[in-house]
C-alpha cells in the first residue's frame, strides 16, 4: 500500500473500537457452562465490530455499467466479478534451502506457497552473514528468483542486526567489534554503510521492501561502537543507514523490525521503539513502516482482540505502516485448537485495523519451521485446524465471488474486496472480460462496452 493513501486512510476512515474480548486466555478453557455462553457472546461482541471495521476500510462499493457498442445501456447482462488476489499482505517466511535444494515443482512446500500466500520473506538468507557468502548468496537469489516468478513479492529481512550470539554479522565485523582498535568506529561505519547499500541496491526493483534494523531496542552494538556517546536510539548513524537505503532503491520501503511490541507486557521496551522511530523522523530518515513480530512463545503471551487492536493504535499513531511480520505460536500451554483460536483474533483484528498492511507467519509448515511448530501443516502435510481459520479468512469470507444481471441502465453494483478482479460480462452470444486493480476505498466505476463479435 501507498504510504500516503494509507495516511489517508488512517486519517478520515472512523474504525469502531473494539470491545469485549475474550478474555483471559488461560481462564477460558475452565469456564463453567455459563461462563462459556457469556465469552461467546464476547467473542461475537469483538468480531461484530471487526467485521463491521473491514467492510468500512477494506472494501469498495463498485459498480459496473455495460454497454453495446454504439454506446447503449445493455439491461440484464450477466456479470461476473472473481477476485484474483488480496492488495492486503498475506505471507509467510521461506526456508531458502528447501525452496531450492530439498523441493521440485508439485511438491507440497512450492504448491501451498503458491497458492496460500501473496507475500514472502527469506528466513536467514539475506542476513548479512549469509548474503556474504557466495553459496549462501546464490540460494537466496535463486529463491528470490523463484518468488517473484511465482508473483509472490519479497521482502528484504534484514540489512543489519547487530547480535553477537548468533551468526548474523560477518567475522570481520565481529572481530573489529571485540577489538580495541581505536579506528574501529570507522571501519564499522564504512562496512555498514557499504553493506546497506550493496543489498539494497541489488535488488532494486525486486524486493518491495527490506527492514533496514532489526530488533535495535536490545541490539545496538555496532551503532554504540560508532557513536559511543549517543544514545542507542538517538544516533545520527541510525539514519544515515535509512538515507544509505533510499539512495540505492528510491522507490523501496523501509522498515524496522521489533519484538515484545504485541507479545505480552514490555512497556519500556514500546517506549524505545517509539522513541527510535520519532528520532528518526525528526531526522527525516525514510522509516516507512514498523514490522511487530508475533512470536507467542507461550500461552500466557496470548493476546486479546482489544489490546491488539490498542497496540495497533499506539504505533500507527507514529505515521507509519504496520505489519504482522513473525506470527508462530508454540511452547508451553498451547495446543492445536488454541492456536486456531488465536490465529482468528490476531488475523481478523490485523485486517481491520487501518494502519496494519500486512500479515506474516514465521513458515507455514512443521517440517521447516524453526520451533517445529507451523501454524497451518504437520510435518506430514496433515492441516492442522489454523488452516481452515487461515483460508476461511482469506480465501473465503475476504474474497470477492459475486455475480448478478445489469439493471435496466445497464448497471450492476456490489461491493469488492480491495486486490486484483477479473470481471466478466456477457449479454446473448457476446462476452468480455476486464482485469482491474481496486483498491481506492471511494466508490470506483467501470464501463466494459461489449465487442460486436
């Protein structure tokens, strides 16, 4: 989505708040019968007004005139309006390796990626370590090759995470990091910079957008070696990093990328992440959007439609983009049915709130997922009950399939879904189809004047 028409939208489109959710997650499953009755009805209470949120900012009245080649209004004509994809970002993070060396055309990891998902993000093979290796490189330039022919956008993770503990950063700056040669702010600059550039720039015109920082709140190392007497949130070098990106792909977005911003409580932690994001835009840095992971690692982190929903508010009061960029729900206290449970109010509160674009799961299948816990297939490709949540949302209730006959003007109107459409019409022994992009939340019209063959 364009960052203007999204501020926008954010600006003049009313979202109704919404209120009662379910509740205490760990008190849920030991309701009493009452009790029961009394959540679902909380449960029907915060959907009502999601529900109501998403026709309101992701739909568009549309309609449809036909005519006959002298320009005639042609009544009862059959119309036929197919949604073809979602402008909303459905996705999922891909196991480069297995894309490219451990899968082949019909296997199941390439067929669900195709047809599940509209948005895809390598899972380690353009971090900085790997990217610098030419094996590495050349898996994930293959994998992002094989993306975008398969008209799935990719989206850069990540130009700089500054972690010791794991292999993220070359050894060379690792050294320089644990040295103390006094030139050593120098050379990270210059390494930085020239890695930011270098990733960025390859890829211009292929990858939608990269997140330029990735988890800086706790991870700072490299920009307090370069600015040792700034505070890590406030440093000049931060945006110089943001303007480095801009000035290889004007016309990409950027994006940090943070955890604890919708798991659980972290209140000091949101407080820095909204301080690093104002910095950097009284710097004027190009800080498009904030990725908010979604690693539930525990029951007890689950959340609430209603304090995702405040969240969303919170952070898309900073002027910028939101999505979902790392969903997984594993550890102690879930089971199968609790994550479908979850699943729906962290999907369905993403898609209606305004600021949010897009929706992320960290892999999509137990075989290749970094806990062993996918939220839509078992390792054997079984589909565990997420999956009927996932395409009941998306391919389904949010997916335009309607049809209907002109009235005697020659119009027919309905309301769509914000994407790709394919609209038929036909009228005796003639038929035309249109492809049209519609995302403009105003009413849109379109005239298809029928072919005299």
């Amino acid at each position: 989505m364009n960052r203007r028409r999204l501020l926008t939208l954010v600006g003049t489109t009313p979202t109704p708040l919404l209120t009662g959710c379910l509740g205490d997650a760990q008190n849920a499953e030991k309701a009493s019968s009452h009790g029961s009755e009394e959540e679902t009805q909380r449960s029907d209470d915060w959907e009502k007004r999601a529900d109501a949120a998403i026709q309101n900012i992701r739909t568009t009245d549309l309609s449809v005139t036909v005519e006959d080649p002298t320009g005639a209004p042609v009544p009862d004509a059959l119309v036929d309006i197919t949604m073809q994809g979602h402008e909303f970002c459905f996705g999922t993070a891909v196991n480069a390796v297995h894309l490219i060396d451990r899968s082949e055309e019909g296997d199941p990891y390439r067929t669900h990626l195709r047809d599940l998902f509209n948005t895809a993000v390598l899972e380690n093979y353009h971090k900085w370590h790997n990217w610098e290796s030419d094996t590495k490189r050349a898996v994930a330039n293959s994998a992002t090759k094989w993306l975008l022919e398969s008209d799935i956008d990719v989206r850069g993770h990540n130009v700089l995470w500054q972690r010791l503990d794991i292999k993220t950063l070359p050894d060379d700056v690792v050294a320089k990091l644990e040295s103390d040669d006094p030139d050593r702010g120098d050379y990270l600059t210059e390494r930085t910079t020239g890695h930011t550039w270098d990733i960025v720039k390859e890829h211009a015109g292929e990858i939608t957008e990269w997140e330029i920082l990735n988890e800086h709140v706790h991870n700072h190392i490299i920009t307090e070696a370069i600015t040792p007497k700034e505070p890590p949130q406030q440093s000049p070098q931060i945006a110089d990093w943001f303007w480095t990106a801009e000035a290889a792909a004007p016309e990409t977005e950027f994006y940090i990328n943070e955890y604890n911003l919708t798991t659980g409580e972290y209140e000091d932690h949101r407080k820095k992440m909204e301080e690093l994001v104002q910095y950097l835009q009284n710097r004027g840095a190009p800080v498009d959007g904030i990725g908010m992971q979604g690693h539930f690692n525990t029951r007890s982190e689950a959340i609430s439609p209603e304090r995702l929903r405040e969240l969303c508010d919170r952070f898309g009061s900073l002027d910028v983009e939101l999505k979902i960029t790392e969903y997984d729900t594993y550890g102690d206290g879930w089971t199968e049915a609790n994550e479908a449970e979850h699943l729906n109010i962290v999907l369905r509160t993403a898609f209606s709130h305004p600021a949010v674009v897009g929706f992320l799961m960290w892999g999509f299948w137990d075989g290749a997922h970094w806990q062993d816990n996918a939220p839509l297939f078992r390792t054997d490709w079984s589909k565990k009950p997420a999956y009927e949540v996932y395409t009941d949302l998306v391919f389904d209730e949010w997916w335009t399939d309607e049809s209907g006959t002109t009235d005697e003007d020659g119009q027919y109107e309905t309301q769509v879904f914000h994407g790709d459409h394919e609209i038929t019409v036909t009228s005796d022994d003639r038929s035309q189809t249109v492809r049209s992009t519609i995302v403009d939340p105003d009413s849109e019209q379109i005239t298809i004047r029928l072919d005299d063959d």
